[in-house]
C-alpha cells in the first residue's frame, strides 16, 4: 500500500510529493504504453496524459490497491482512448529506388518503431504477477510487439495485464470496467489469435549472436551480397516501416540489398546498439564533401541460432531516444 504521508501531501496539491509518489513507475509505465500502441513517440505522450489523469484523479484514489496497479489501470485506458481517437497515420517513409524489386508481401503495422535497449535495462526489478505467462524478453521482441498490435485494442490490453504483467483477472475487469468472465473470454481469444502465428523471442546476447552480427556487419561494409546472403535464413523477412511492404526469401533479400540497401548507402558505418532486446546496428551514411557520416537509419537483427531472420530498418529519426550520435566524424570506424 501507498505511503499514506506521502499520498496525502500529493492530494493537497504537492507535486514533488507526486512526482516522489509516481517517479519510480514512469519507466514501466512507458514500456506499458509502448506495447500497447506500438511507438516509442505514442508512448512518450500517453505517459505524459497518464500522469496528467493521475494528478487530477488524486482525490479519487482510495488506495485499496497499489499506486502501480492504479498507475497501470489509468495508462491502460489512456491507451485505449488514444487508439480510440487517432489515426494510425505514420510519417512517410522515404522513396525507394525505381529499381527495387516488388514486395512478397504487405506489413500492415506501419506505425511501428523501435524501443532501446538502455531503456530496457533500466526497468525496475518488479517481478511479474504469478498469473504472467510470456517471458520478458519475448515481451519486447519486435514479433510480439507487432502480433500485439494485430490483435483489438482491449484485447491487447487483457492480454498485456493479464499475460506479461501478471495482473488478475479481477485487477483487469476493474481496469476495464468489465467482468472476470468477460476478461477471461477476451484472454482466451486473444491467445489464440498469438498461438495461430507465434512470435519468436527475443534473448540476451549470446557470443553466437555476437558473431553473427560481426560477420553481418563486415559483411554489409564490404558490400558483399554474396555474404550478407550467407547469413540469411531460406524464410528470411525484410521490412522498413513506415513502409507497407515486406520482402521474404534469400532470392529477394539479395536483390533487395542490391538494387536499395546498397544503393541508398554505398558507402555506410555501423555502431552496435539493442533494441527490443535484439541486436541492433545505427548506420551512417558517407557525407564525402563535409567529411563525416550521418545517421541514415536503424537496422534491428532477429537472430535464429547462427541465421537471421529477419531485418527491420528503421528511419533515422527513430534513432533520437537511443542517444546515439546523429554525425560521426570522417575517420570514425565500426
């Protein structure tokens, strides 16, 4: 429960004594909100709504739960009103080359952006609920992320609370102004909409991991098609939101590098970050006349065993709350 002192100075309208109150679950709440909408940027504003209705919900609070669980519960609707109310309008993705070749396929989460690592990691040591079923480092993969955003919005919200957050399903109906039979109804669709096309997991860095991001990344600075192909798996995907397209298979990954990734970037450097738990490169594109390199885009890595998987590129504008440079001198190296 609550510290009460605490709680009752933030009524009376002291805000260092809510900040004191509500601080130590900004960073968790964030990731909330990013699962839930899919966007780091649609996050950082849903947080900042959350802890507005929270301040003005004070005096409503009566604290029979936790200040997280109440957090939770005003975060998840914040979300919900936000899917409610805006369109899912991405910023325009950069033109590709006339020569590209065709998609295999549509993506229909465009909106999706990356989440980093450092962020990560600076989550509180909150243990999930006895009820939580995905494991955390699954919880943030790119996969679970985008299956998330394919399922309804209360849907996802049930699925988040109840499955990795571990919330029960009484918490949840009070969160959703529902039922437990209700919460428990939506749960079981929900499931089964993930269980018809699993998302693969995210894991901590592995020395295999790591060498296979060494040999990708030698690889792309040299330009070797015939290399990054190497490294690919038969089933592979490559997708660059906002873009709607994706392309599958080894043939057309290597005519997608060909004719687009070598293309837009001949000449590129790579700096090693994490992002949903993944391996992650920032890469620099070559600025000849002024001698540097500048931030051209994020390459996020789903590695499977000693293959990839599967590439995300990313504009670079996504690459702001990573704290990377967005120039690196002329004579930097990987």
């Amino acid at each position: 429960m609550p510290d009460h002192a605490l709680l009752d100075r933030a009524r009376s309208g002291d805000e260092d004594a809510f900040a004191e109150l509500t601080g130590p679950h900004r960073r968790e709440l964030h990731v909330h909100c990013y699962r839930m909408l899919g966007s780091f940027e649609d996050a950082d504003d849903a947080v900042q709504e959350t802890l507005l209705a929270a301040w003005r919900g004070l005096a409503g609070f009566q604290a029979r739960a936790s200040v997280r669980t109440w957090l939770y519960r005003v975060a998840t609707n914040t979300c919900l009103n936000q899917l409610r109310t805006a369109s899912r309008r991405p910023r325009l993705a950069d033109p590709l080359p006339a020569s590209a070749p065709a998609p295999t396929g549509a993506e229909a989460v465009t909106w999706l952006q990356p989440y980093p690592g450092a962020l990560l990691d600076a989550l509180p040591d909150e243990a999930p609920g006895p009820d939580a079923r995905v494991e955390q480092h699954e919880a943030v993969s790119l996969a679970f992320i985008t299956a998330l955003q394919l399922l309804t919005p209360r849907a996802r919200a049930v699925l988040i609370l109840r499955d990795v957050l571990g919330f029960t399903a009484r918490e949840v109906a009070a969160t959703l102004g529902s039922t437990e039979e209700a919460v428990a109804m939506t749960l079981s669709r929900a499931r089964t909409s993930l269980r018809a096309d699993p998302p693969s997991a995210a894991r901590a860095g592995t020395p295999s991991e790591e060498a296979l991001v060494r040999r990708l990344v030698a690889a792309f600075t040299a330009h070797d098609i015939d290399a990054v192909v190497s490294l690919l798996a038969g089933d592979v995907r490559i997708s660059m939101p906002p873009l709607p397209a994706v392309w599958e298979g080894r043939e057309r990954a290597a005519e997608f590098m060909t004719e687009v990734s070598f293309r837009l970037v001949p000449e590129a450097r790579f700096v090693l970050t994490r992002a949903n738990g993944q391996p992650a490169l920032a890469v620099y594109s070559r600025d000849e006349p002024n001698n540097l390199w500048r931030a051209s885009g994020l390459l996020v890595i789903t590695p499977r065993g000693a293959e990839v998987a599967a590439l995300t590129r990313f504009e670079s504008h996504t690459l702001r709350p990573f704290g990377l440079p967005r120039i690196l001198p002329g004579d930097a190296r990987p």
